[in-house]
C-alpha cells in the first residue's frame, strides 16, 4: 500500500513553514506540488529538492473538479509505484484544498496510508492584515464556487481563489446584489509575505479594477455593520424579540389560528402584485408572506411542535424527493411526465391508495373555482375526461338547460344544485383551454369595476344621479365605457 504525507507550504512567506513541513521535503521522498505559482518554491529551489508540479493539468482539463480528481488519481498510482511520496500544497492542507479532501475520502476506504503536516493557512495573515478579531464569526467561501446562499451578511467573509479579473467580475456581480455597490471591502494580495503584501480598502464595485490580481489575492467583506440589508435570520430574530417578553403585545398573543386569515389574505395580494405587474411591490408582498411563515414557525417553535429549521427541512426533502427525474436516475422528458411523477410521489408520501383519496386529498379551503379546477385535473388524469374542448363545451349547454328549466321554481336547493353543476361546467371548460378560472374571473370583476366607476364619472359630468338613471340609459354608458377601455388598449 503506498504512503502520502501531504504537507502544508503556509501563506507563501518562506519563514511560516513549519519544522515539520521542512524536515519532510527534505527526506528524499519524491516531492510532488498541486502547483508551484507559490512563493515558499523558493526554498526547494535554493535546497535543489526535485519536485513534479500539477500545473500542467489545469490547462489539460475542462473543468477544476476533473483537475482534482486527475491529481489524486496520479498521486494515489504514484505512492503504489514509489511506496512514500510527499505531496505539498499551499497554506493549511485542510483549509480550502479540495484535492486533500478527496485524498482523504481514499485513505479512509483503506487504498492509501495517509499523513497530513499542518501549515499556516493564509486565514491567519489575512486577519492580521485587515485587523479584524475573527470572534465575531468568518466565513470562508470558494470563490471558484460561490452562491449567494454561501454569504453570510452577519459575519465577516473571506473569498478565495480570486485568481484574475474575470473571477473578481464575476465575483462582484455577485455580491453587488447581497451587499450593494459600496459595501467597503478588502483586496489582499501575498497576504503575509515580507515586501509583497498589498491591502486595499475599496468599495466592492471596483474589486476588479484592481490591476494586481492573481493567484495569492483574497476578498475580505466585513459583515453588514448598518443593516442596511437583512437576511433570514435577521427576520427570525426580530420574530423572536417581537414574541419576546420585551416585546409587541399583539405580536405576542397571536396563534396559528388568529393568524390564519393572514396567511390567505398576503398570498391573494402577492397574486394581485402579480395580475398588475408590479414588481417593486411584488417584492413587498413576498416579503408579507415570508414574515407569516417565520411568525408561525416561532409559534411552533415556542409550543415545542417545529421550527424553522423543520420547516426547511421538510420541503427541501419534499422537493428533493418529488423530483426524482433531477436528483435520482429516473427521467421526465416533458411537463406532463414531469407533474405526473410530482403528483405519484405526492401519493406515495400521504399513503393515498385509491383514486378517489386522490380528489379528496385537495384542500377544501381552496377558492372553490380553484379546487374544481384541481379535481377536474386529477380525474382527468385518471383518463376521465372528454377527449376535447368540444365536449366540455356541449356540457355547459347541457347544464345551462337544466338551470333555465328549473330557475322558476320554488325549488332552491336543486337550483343550488344546477347552478354548481354550471359553474363546474365552465370550470372544465377553463382546464381544456389552460385559462385559470380564479384569474379570469379576477379580470373580470376587475373590467366590471373600471367600466362601473366610467358610468359614474361620465354621469356626474352631466349631472346625473345613478340611482335616478333608467337601466336604458345606464346600458348606453355601459357600451360607451367598452368603447372607451377598447380606445385605450388600441393606443397601448
């Protein structure tokens, strides 16, 4: 079995290697390096230690995950062949190097015997640079791989491997929408070497007009100081103050069931922002919405039930096992195969065992246009349905039929009765031509009002009292407010 004893280099200043790192190139070991763009290579040189360097795979590959995997396929052949060998890296080998980490995942299936000498890692002289106690909290992050999910406003972070301009653009681009424009930041280049070390203090849009950029620079981003701009947790803890004992009294005697009418009301007026195409307060809504979220997990919370963690948990599992097209080996070459795998998985989870479960399964608190749009979907995807529109169509007339003959009759309930039977007619009607029926008939009550409030404005201007207007007259304003909402659209 072959030995690999991975040494850590330090930040790049000859000084920070260690005894241990020293005394180990220099075993006779055949020396190995992930690259030797690193300023510590000096001492091998002035030692005349022989060393192979990995530079060369990086223009070979395709992408820096089959440079890793490459590395650690050659190293683990390498240590077969030649029993020991030594391979170093930058900084700390257990701070932000991949290749280590893999290497350790073979050593742990028993292929190789593995020994790891600690170095510097570059975290240490970046603290002294920018001067900051890390106590508070730091979070180091790719920047090969960065999400706006990986920042953390609340603590300071440090992004690696901002290695040329194109990474730091792409970098700022990022972070520009967590933490504006001129959040101030750190550029630290050769972060600890003696005569080399660069810090500059800038706002965080010109971090790639920086023209020393290379394979040793850094960002520091100290945390958001002036919250200005807030993230999940800082809603979660003021939810928490709020239902504190310091706290709003409204805030804290709410319930899952006082808050109920809540909850529906922000979810129809983030739609409404979306009917109006109105973006900022889209935004606003989503935020209602999100807080009623966060207030009922610090209810449960508070009752021993959930929190919010349970409640991310449980529909990232929720997606994650719905989908198993994406995240297992199963496929979904369309939308159709797509939803019919979310709603079989659906099933499977709320132990649904018959078809009819399936119907009864959709929440009767729904708007009933909606919930017989989502029966009428569900039983047609059974295969009850008719086979086009034109049969959705001809049992609207149908049922239009019944309610005529019976809407003279003292016969309330079976008029009730027809008049649904209608209503769910015209609903299938919906579903065939892919119209939701809330949306349209939003619209509509929306056009009636505008076309109400015309015959208002239009009346007053002749000085005529609605109530005193004869249904003749009130029709003819009618017709001219369709003419004048016609008008407007054709000049849109």
């Amino acid at each position: 079995m072959g030995r690999i004893t991975v040494v850590g280099l330090g930040p790049g200043d000859i000084a920070s290697l260690t005894l241990g790192a020293i005394e180990k190139i220099c075993d006779g070991n055949k020396v190995f390096l992930r690259t030797e763009k690193h300023p510590t290579i000096k001492y091998l040189h002035e030692k005349r230690i022989d060393y192979s360097s990995y530079d060369y795979v990086y223009e070979k590959q395709e992408s820096f995950e089959s440079v890793y995997e490459f590395i650690v396929d050659d190293l683990v052949q390498k240590s077969h062949e030649l029993g020991s060998i030594t391979y170093c890296v930058p900084g700390h080998p257990l701070v932000a190097e991949k290749t280590v980490a893999m290497l350790m995942d073979t050593g742990s299936r028993g292929d190789i015997e593995l020994d790891i000498i600690p170095g510097l890692s570059f975290i240490e002289p970046v603290i002294l640079a920018v001067e900051h106690d890390p106590i508070n909290g730091l979070k180091v992050i790719d920047g090969l791989n960065i999400h706006e999910t990986d920042v953390d406003i609340n603590v300071d972070c440090l992004i690696t491997q901002v290695y040329d301009k194109m990474r730091a653009s792409e970098l700022k681009l990022a972070l520009i929408e967590i933490y504006g424009d001129e959040h101030e930041v750190y550029v630290i280049n050769s972060a600890g070497i003696k005569d080399e070390e660069v810090i500059l203090r800038l706002p965080l849009y010109e971090i790639d007009r920086v023209d020393d950029i290379g394979f040793l620079t850094s960002v520091y981003i100290p945390r958001i100081k002036n919250k200005a701009r807030y993230d999940i947790y800082d809603l979660m803890r003021i939810m928490e103050r709020l239902r504190g004992k310091e706290g709003c009294p409204w805030d804290a005697e709410q319930t899952h069931i006082s808050l109920r009418e809540y909850v529906i009301e922000e979810a129809y007026e983030v739609v409404e922002t979306i009917n109006n195409d109105d973006m900022d307060a889209l935004a606003d809504e989503l935020g209602d919405l999100l807080l009623q979220v966060v207030f009922h997990s610090q209810i449960g919370k508070e009752e021993g039930y959930f929190n919010f963690w349970d409640v991310t948990t449980n529909i990232c599992n929720k997606l994650i096992n719905r989908h198993p097209h994406v995240f297992s080996d199963n496929t979904a070459d369309n939308v159709t195969e797509a939803l019919k795998s979310w709603n079989d998985m659906k099933a499977e989870e709320k132990n649904i065992e018959s078809y009819t479960d399936r119907l009864r399964d959709i929440p009767k608190s729904l708007p009933s246009l909606m919930r017989s749009y989502k029966v009428g979907q569900r039983a047609a995807d059974l295969g009850f349905d008719w086979k086009d529109v034109s049969g959705a169509l001809e049992k609207v007339y149908e049922e239009l039929e019944e309610v005529i003959t019976i809407i003279n009759s003292n016969d309330k309930e079976s008029l009730e009765s027809e008049i649904g039977d209608l209503l769910f007619a015209v609903v299938n009607v919906c579903r065939f031509v892919n119209i939701n029926p809330e949306n349209a008939i939003n619209k509509t009550i929306k056009k009636f009002v505008e076309r109400f409030e015309f015959i208002e404005v239009e009346s007053k201007k002749k000085g005529l009292d609605l109530k005193k207007m004869t249904l003749k007259d009130m029709d003819f304003m009618w017709n001219k407010a369709k003419i004048h909402k016609n008008k407007k659209n054709d000049k849109k």
